[in-house]
C-alpha cells in the first residue's frame, strides 16, 4: 500500500522533503485523554500491550488527534525479555520489576533464543498489522525494540536504577557472561525487528535508554558492537539508531548500517551534526520540557531549533519522550510550528 | 596547624607533588563496618549528620583504615535546603523526601536567607572542628556543598527523579522564580562554606549532581551562573568544581575561579584535559563499578587510568560517589595502586 504521507521515510533515506516531518516519542500514552479511556478500561499496561485491537487504538490516536507524520507501534522494549523467558510487571508509579535477575550462567536458562517470535511475540505484529489496515496508508508505521544493552540492563538489574550498578558489575567481573547473553538478546532483537516489519513497520527505531551510564570503551564493547549486528541484519526498510546520553559515541554510531540517528536535548544538534556529516538524518531534539512553557514560548523554542539545522536531512522529535503531564495544546503548537517552517535548503 | 600530608592541596595548587593524592567520593559511608557500626547506634543518617562527635568519628574512619589523602566531612548536601526552611526526611533505600516543595513565589517563604549559619548548621562547623583536632594534622578536610541548581531540584522537585520535570519545567514556565531561587541557595551556599572554611575545612568542593540533566545553553543559566559566583566568592582556600555528566559545559566549568575540576566516569580524562588545559586540575574518574572487580583487574584498570594522565595535576578518585556494597579491600587496592603510581611529569 502507498503511504500517502512518507515524508519521515523519505527524510529517513535523505530524499527530497517538502518540510521537516514530526512525530513524538511516546506520543500514545498518557498525555492523552483519549489514551487514558482506554487504559482506564483495561487492567493496566500490559493487558494493552498485550490487547492488538487496543494498543493499535492508541497507536493510531496521535495521528487523528495531534497530526503527527507516524505512527509508532504502541508496546513494551521489555516484552523482548519477556518472551526469551524472563517475566515482568509493570508498577503504576514505579516501573518494571523483575521477579527473577539473570547474574550467573545458570540464569541463562531464563535468556532463550530458540523460540518462534511470532508464537510469543505475536500479539505486536497482529497490533502492526491492525493499525496499517486502519491507518489505511495515511502516515508510516514505526516498529521498534530496545537495543540489547538496555534490554540487559533490565534483565540482569531487575528493575530502573540510576547507576545499573548490577548490570553494569557484570562487565568487569564476568564479561563472558555479559557478551554471552548481550547476542542473545541480540538474536532474538533482530527476529523480532524483522517479523514487525514483515508485518508491516515502515522503518524501525533501536532504543537505547541507558547508554549514557557507560564510558566510551565499555560502550564500544557492549553497546555499539551489538547495535552493529542489528542495523547490519536489517535491510528491508530505513533503521534509526537512538542511544540516549552517548556523547562520546554519536559519530561511532552513525557510522553503524543505520538512516537515522536519534539526538537527546542534552546533545546540540549543531555539534553532532558537525561530527558525523551529511550521510545521515538526525531525529530529535527539543527538551521535552519546553512543552510546558506558554504557547508562544513553544513556538519561539521550536523555532530556535529548527533554524538551528544547517541540512534537510531532519526528522522532528523531543529529544526524549514527551512527559505524560504535558497539555496536549502545547504539543500541537510544537506540530503546527514544525509544519509550517520552511526549509531553507 | 600545619598538615602532614598535604599532597591533596598542593595537587589543588598545581605544586609539585611526589606521587598522586588519591581520596573517594562517599568514603565515609556504608562501604565501612565501622561506619554501619557507628550508623546502626543511631535512630538514622540525619541523626548522624547533626550528631557532631559521631559525624567526626565517620570523618575519619577512612583515613584510618583506608588510608585516603585527605577526610571529607561527613555530611549531606540537603543541610542548606533544611536551614533554609525546607525540612526533610531521608527514607531509607529511597531517598531525601521534602514534605513542602517551591513552585510559586509564595513557596520562596521556605527559601531564607537572612538567618546565621552558625546557628541553623552549627553541627557541620563543630563537625569540623572536632575531625580537626582529632585528626591532628595528618591529612586536610574537605568541606563542602552541593550547587545551587541540584539544591534547587530538589527544593523544587521535592525527591530524587530521573527526569526532574517539575524543577525543569520552571526554568521555562517563570525563569524570574528560578533566578530568585538560585540566587537565594547561592547566598547561602557561600556563607556555608565560609563558615566551613572558617571552622577548619582546607579546601571545599562544589556538588553539582543534576548538572547532566540540562542542556548547554539552560546549564549556562542557571547552573554556571551560579557556580560562578561561589568560585569568585571563595578566596580562602582552593576550590573543587564537580558538575556531573555537564560534558558541553566542562570547559566553561574549568574557566571559573576554581583550582580543581571533578570529571566523571563518562568522560574521558584525556579530552577533558585537551579541553581545558594545564591551569586546572582534574578530580577523578575511575568507574565505581571497576571495584566490584578482582584485585587484579582493579590494579589493572587503575593503572590504566593513572596511565592515560598527561600531567601532574591530577587528584584521583572514583568518577563518582563508592557503591555501598563494595568490599573495602578493593578499595585499599585501589588506593594502594596509586600510591605505588610513579609520577611521569
């Protein structure tokens, strides 16, 4: 089916765009009235991860409500673990809790790769193929997944942290094991990208939320050297790269089989952009926050970054997801603001 | 009262030194037996901070069994939030907790200034005086507080928070309440440290924990600002600047009227170096996590840490603050390999 609005796939490819493309990170989820119904009449977040009609629902209530240029799959990075063995809950007000840790070979058994992504991880690509059918071809449909360091760091930790000071023992006192089950959780990624695009994800975004907490070489070692094997695996449609915090990484990343690389508010679009070239697009990177201040200030911000860009190859976004107590008006405004610049290149 | 040791200052000073002072963030604390030993006689960590024999006891315990170049007064950043008007609760395994938080210009009730230091935080003084004579001269006494912007996270936030969106979302939606505030916390931040100056502290050092959490332009604001007047305003003794994860804005740090720059495990000590030069010296940067390792790997990656200074302006530590569960024999690997460091410069 053709996408009637592709300009986040052409910007991705670095093709001829009109005007910069937007969308959110977590643009479905609780900003929105709409998303709360829905939720409300649910048991809680995993019944709607796990619910196709449902998540594709609020996959699909950006697009009508606030006008975004994609939609992104609504789901978990952790259902991955979930399905290698290692169950999870969500806590309101908390976060994920895992009851059983993977700190010893003998946890491996709780990382399995032999298993048919479809039979465990099936209620996603039914989710994907729900919302391109009620998407009817009107935006592009993102998939994504987190990247096999983060997913290790919650497999091995338990549960958030500030330091993953768990996790990250492992690499110094057994780095076989961390490398041992960092492919796995790789193998298993990259069946998983593959069967939501086979379903019908446009283009495939890796998020790696804690990439920040690692020094460079330990980066290198175990996060770039497995984000490498996804964004070389996966060929069929455009992959965005997202390491949340790795300033010291962003032009080793970019050189990974990869369109598009995410941008954090922290980072300055200027510099990166002076770091890794032209051969990429670059996905970020308003503060969140922004999006409390007036309506006007909104504007002036989003302004102030869009005339911050020295190329077209852009994809608008915050430079991490939107928080759930933003006024949906203000994200609008954001929108609005972005539709109606006019690329100076 | 002259000091036996005094390589810490003279490494502040830019001096000659024979071998590398080396001390660590929180080593006074829940790593020691003595410490737990010490803390468990107690209703709880504030009582000990207000606690001035025992806070002293606490003081010292490093030097004496750990061997560190110098003694960091055991206390807590949120002393000055406190005197100010703003009580709070430390929860264990949780964090400090603010009953009361600062949002609107009617919250700045709860941000005084016009108050004697001596009187609402005599117990960090006496602290100091007591660690002082008990330690006899053999090492200097850091004092120290926490930056202006990470006070006013917490003030304004109320708890620790991944994100802190509510203290971020003032610097946008009224920057004037911010400014007042940040310019109260540093009013008082001064005369703190003055009076730990005055009481016995040699050298004082400046927390700047949330600083990663703002982008370059916002971190110039309203973070180095701030840390800008303490420096200038701190003449007595040398000063230590320590604002993690503010890799835009570490040059900017090191330009301030400081002697000393704290660099964390994130960033690498030879372009920070590159960066700003010789006329500063760098505090850190060895990964806490390195000491969950073997003896042997602990030695190993010390050494290559020591190895990668180009200068004799060095004060070793950890990136950041020593995990709790630690074992302290690490520890005194950690420190013994520095000492047994051959100065190349």
């Amino acid at each position: 089916m053709k996408i009637q609005n592709d300009l986040v796939l052409r910007a991705a490819r670095g093709e001829a765009i009109e005007r910069y493309p937007v969308w959110l990170m977590r643009q479905a989820g609780r900003i929105l009235p709409e998303y709360r119904a829905v939720r409300g009449s649910l048991s809680g977040f995993k019944e709607l991860v796990e619910t196709p009609e449902r998540a594709a629902e609020v996959t699909i209530q950006p697009v009508d409500i606030l006008g975004v240029d994609a939609a992104i799959i609504f789901s978990d990075i952790l259902v991955v673990p979930e399905a290698m063995g290692l169950e999870y809950q969500m806590i309101e007000k908390k976060g994920p809790w895992f009851e059983k840790t993977i700190r010893s070979e003998e946890g491996l058994k709780f990382a399995q790769t032999e298993f048919d992504v479809e039979d465990r991880l099936g209620y996603v690509t039914e989710a994907i193929r729900i919302t391109n059918k009620e998407l009817n071809g009107r935006v592009p449909l993102i998939g994504f997944a987190g990247a096999p360091w983060t997913i290790f760091c919650y497999m091995t930790e338990g549960h958030g942290s500030k330091t993953f000071s768990e996790a990250r023992k492992i690499l110094y006192t057994n780095p076989t094991l961390a490398h041992e089950l960092l492919s796995r959780i790789t193998k298993v990624t990259i069946q998983y990208l593959k069967a939501q695009i086979k379903a019908g994800a446009h283009i495939v975004q890796v998020f790696d939320s804690w990439a920040g907490i690692l020094g460079k070489e330990q980066y290198t070692e175990f996060g770039l050297k497995y984000m490498d094997q996804i964004a070389a695996a996966i060929n069929e449609v455009p992959v965005t790269l997202f390491a949340k915090g790795a300033y010291n990484s962003v032009s080793d990343l970019a050189a990974l089989d990869c369109n598009t690389v995410g941008v954090d508010w922290n980072m300055q679009m200027s510099e990166v952009r002076a770091a890794i070239g032209e051969n990429r697009t670059l996905q970020g990177n308003l503060d969140p926050c922004v999006l409390y201040s007036s309506h006007q200030e909104v504007e002036r911000q989003t302004n102030n970054m869009l005339n911050s860009f020295i190329s077209r190859r852009h994809i608008v976004n915050l430079g991490h997801g939107v928080y759930p107590d933003v006024d949906p008006e203000k994200v609008k405004t954001f929108i609005k603001t972005v539709k109606s610049y006019e690329i100076q290149y």
